[in-house]
C-alpha cells in the first residue's frame, strides 16, 4: 500500500479537512470507496494520499484492505511484534506480512468500543461488539493478552449463505435440505426443536440462518444473540442483543433476554449460540410447548452436545432432553486444499431409557465421498408429525419431495435469498404458483424467456 510514504500528505490532508469527517468510521467497502471519491473532489491531493487518509482515519488503518476482499472471512491480530493471520474462504488460514504496532492496535480497539458507545480499559480489557459494516469482532488487552492486544474480526457477508449455496457448496444434500425445511415449517403443525452443533467457525450460526428462511413469514420471530448476526427477511422479526456489564455491572444476559423473549407472545425462538443457563430456559420453553425452537450450541458431536447440556453450566435434566428433536452436526475440513462445511450427521432423540437419552440416526456422512446420505427418515419425529398432521408417512414422503425438487432447481437456477424467500413463502399459500415463480427465474435471479426449464 505504501501508505508510510505518504505520511506527510496524509497529515496535510488531516489539517485541511479539519473536523469535517470527526465522527465518521466505517468498514463498508462500498462506503470506503465513497469517502475516497467525495474527500478527493474537496481536497487536492494525490487520490494514493487520499485512500491512506480515509484507511488511517476513519477506518481501520492497515487492516482496511482486508476489509474489503471479498475472499476473507476472517481477520486477526494476534499480539505485537506478530504478523496479522488472515483466513481465507478457500485456502483457510494464511500469513500476512502486515505488522501493526501495540499502539496502532490500541488505537484501532479505541475507535470499535467508541463506535459501540463502549469503553476498553484495564478494567474491561474484553470487547465483543461490532463494526459498522455489521461485523463481529472481539478484541483483548495485554491484561488478558500478554503477547499484545488482539483484534479477531469475522467478517460479515453482505448476503449471508443461503440455503441453495449450502446446497451448492456441499455441505448438505438437497435431501437433507427438504427434511429440514419439513422440519423447520412442521406442516404448520409440530415444527421440530433443532440445535445445530458443531466446532469453532464450522458454520453453525451460517446454517440456522438459512434455515430459518422456512419459517414461515405469519409467524413472530424473536432471536437472541451476543453480537447481532442472523439476518432474515421476515418483516416480524425481533433481533435481541445481550449488553455486557457495564461500569456499575448491570448486565443483560442470553437468559434475561430468553425469559424476556417468552413473555412477548413468540412463534419462534432462535438462540444464537447456547451455553450457559439459558440453555435450562429454552429447555423448560420447549417442555412447555414452544415449538420451533432453534439453536446453535459449540460441541464435536451429538454425545458431547448431550453431556454439555446435562452438566454445568447448563443442567438441563436428562428428563427433559426429549424435548428436543433434531441435532444438526456440522464441522469443517480441508478436502484436498480447498476448506468445506461439511453436515456429517443428523440424529433426532427418540426418547429416554434409565439414564440413556436415546438417538436414531437419521442421515450421516458417506466417509469416502464426504457427502450426507439418508439412513432413516421415518423416526420419532415423523411419525409425530403424521399422527398430528393427519399425513400417512407416504404423503409426508411425497411431500418431501415435491421440497426436494424445488430446492434442486432453486441450487440449479443458484436462486439469491430474496427469490429463495418469495418461493418459500408463496409455496406455503400455494405450491402451484411458487412452482410457476420458480419457473419464471433464471440463473441468478434474472427474468427469462418461457419454457427454458420445467419442473
Ligand atoms: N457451509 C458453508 N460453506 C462455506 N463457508 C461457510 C459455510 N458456513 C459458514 N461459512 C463461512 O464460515 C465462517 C464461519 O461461519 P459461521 O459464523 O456460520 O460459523 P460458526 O460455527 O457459527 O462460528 P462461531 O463458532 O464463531 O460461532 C463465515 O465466514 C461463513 O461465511
Ligand atoms: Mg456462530
């Protein structure tokens, strides 16, 4: 970038706008780009100058160029003296040769907890928040960090993955797909409680998301979440954000917010990432009749999300586990040299015997193709959900499928999420006409000429 060689242009640029841009920060690129233009038109000055102005003062200096590749998903600083790690969407995680100073990444850690009205210092050397693009980020003081302060940023998707691109990337079936959009609507009868587990950035938060897509659009969603990251399209949706302590150590917690949530009247719960008491909350939510609940929860497999949820922190009784249908494992592995978010397995609790909670299998990983097959479809959940929806298990079959064509073209066709929602939704009303909508897209959303593809 070169922006060392510019310093003096730089800092003249800085006396000349003066307080103009005094309270501006952003990590938008298309933002970035906007400023560049605008400051270049007022100030003269080299636009090189003017772009290491905009980077240096009101983003977030050297690491603004890894804001604004669209390859990263997420952005490190690990302590001084280091180089900043990237992690790449193909490769995984790579060196930079970029160094920051402790200074530099103090000043930056500033401009975050400032930009979320928080305040970082030995006291409260932890920070969770986010960046104005919509980005989580975490950042540590040597307090905790003695190798240096730290910034891990997770880079936002401007459009989160949809449905069809967990299709489309391989990291489930549209078989798999169609069980859980049936899973997740429940033929507006018993829509099933989900957890997806899996380990640290295996894409659990990614998967709910799409999931939660089939909700269907006349029920109230209520999320909850430390740092704001599901993004739906559903106009009756209420995200709700945790607040940490503050100066006094008032705190507003997952479980406050979870038994806040059940007092608003909600269809939907969706938890962001369970792993303390409010894991017993939803638990006693979902015994007591609040179905579609969904979740993300960090474990390996289904025995460890087990054995967490009945021990502490969490103590969900062993009796109460039934009340939870599906688990959803997910997890990410390097195939070759390309990294992939792989589902390996998805169980439902069939119940429980003396002090076993017992699961069925219901689709697992192939071990040499590394693709999800079915094992068993017909478990507890879906003989429920025939009983409650007067479906005989073969018109629930068909039902599947009617999805899993859907979904097939919605993959081919590489529908975006805002189509992906009309045909949902308006499959729900009525089948035929989603058909029709479906047939009306073509590759990436453009309109087409009639009769280019038929279901
Ligand atoms: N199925 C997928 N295929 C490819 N990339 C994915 C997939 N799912 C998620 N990602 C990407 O991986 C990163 C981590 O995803 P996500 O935040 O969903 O994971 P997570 O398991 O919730 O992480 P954490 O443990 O930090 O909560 C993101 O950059 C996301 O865009
Ligand atoms: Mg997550």
């Amino acid at each position: 970038m070169g922006c060392e060689a510019l310093e003096r242009e730089i800092l003249l640029i800085h006396e000349r706008l003066g307080d103009r841009y005094r309270n501006t920060f952003t990590t938008d690129p298309a933002e970035i780009q906007r400023l560049v233009e605008e400051i270049s038109s007022s100030v003269e000055a080299p636009e090189e100058a003017v772009r290491c102005y905009v980077y240096e003062y009101l983003s977030l200096g050297k690491l603004t160029p890894f804001m604004m590749d669209d390859n990263l998903e997420e952005i490190m600083v690990v302590g001084h003296g280091l180089p900043v790690y990237i992690f790449d969407r193909i490769a995984g995680m790579k060196e930079t040769d970029i160094f920051l100073s402790e200074a530099e990444v103090r000043r930056l850690i500033d401009r975050i907890a400032r930009h979320n009205g928080r305040k970082v210092d030995s006291q409260t050397p932890l920070l969770d928040a986010r960046l104005p693009d919509g980005s989580r980020v975490n950042a540590t003081l040597p307090e905790v960090s003695p190798r240096g302060s730290t910034i891990t940023i997770r880079k936002f998707r401007r459009e989160p993955l949809t449905i069809v691109d967990l299709i489309r990337f391989g990291t489930m079936s549209t078989r798999l797909a169609s069980y859980l959009w049936l899973a997740v609507e429940g033929l507006r009868t018993k829509p099933a409680n989900i957890l997806v587990i899996g380990g640290t950035a295996s894409g659990k938060t990614s998967t709910l998301n799409a999931l939660s897509a089939f909700v269907p659009e006349n029920e109230r969603i209520i999320s909850i979440e430390d740092v704001l990251e599901i993004s739906l399209m559903h106009r009756h949706w209420i995200p709700l954000e945790t607040r940490p302590p503050d100066s006094e150590g008032n705190e507003i917690t997952m479980d406050d917010l979870l038994k806040n949530a059940l007092r608003m009247r909600p269809d939907r719960i969706l938890v962001g990432e369970v792993r303390g008491e409010e894991a017993l909350t939803l638990f006693t939510a979902m015994n007591t009749g609040h179905d579609g609940c969904m979740a993300t929860l960090h474990a390996n497999s289904a025995k460890e999300t087990l054995s967490r949820l009945t021990s502490h922190p969490m103590n969900v009784p062993k009796i109460m586990i039934p009340a939870l249908d599906i688990i959803v494992a997910q997890k990410k592995q390097m195939e070759g040299r390309t990294l992939r978010r792989r589902i390996f397995e998805v169980l439902e609790i069939s119940g429980t015997e003396g002090d076993n909670v017992l699961t069925n299998t219901l689709f697992k990983q192939n071990p040499k193709r590394g693709t999800i097959e079915e094992v068993l479809i017909n478990g507890r959940y879906m003989q429920h959900l025939s009983s409650l929806s007067n479906m005989s298990l073969r018109e629930i079959d068909e039902e599947l499928r009617r999805r899993e064509t859907l979904l097939e073209v919605m993959a081919r066709k590489r529908l975006r999420m805002k189509h992906i929602h009309e045909v949902v939704q308006l499959y729900y009303r009525s089948p035929e006409a989603a058909v029709e909508k479906l047939e009306g897209f073509v590759m990436g959303d453009r309109p087409r000429k009639k009769g280019w593809l038929d279901l």
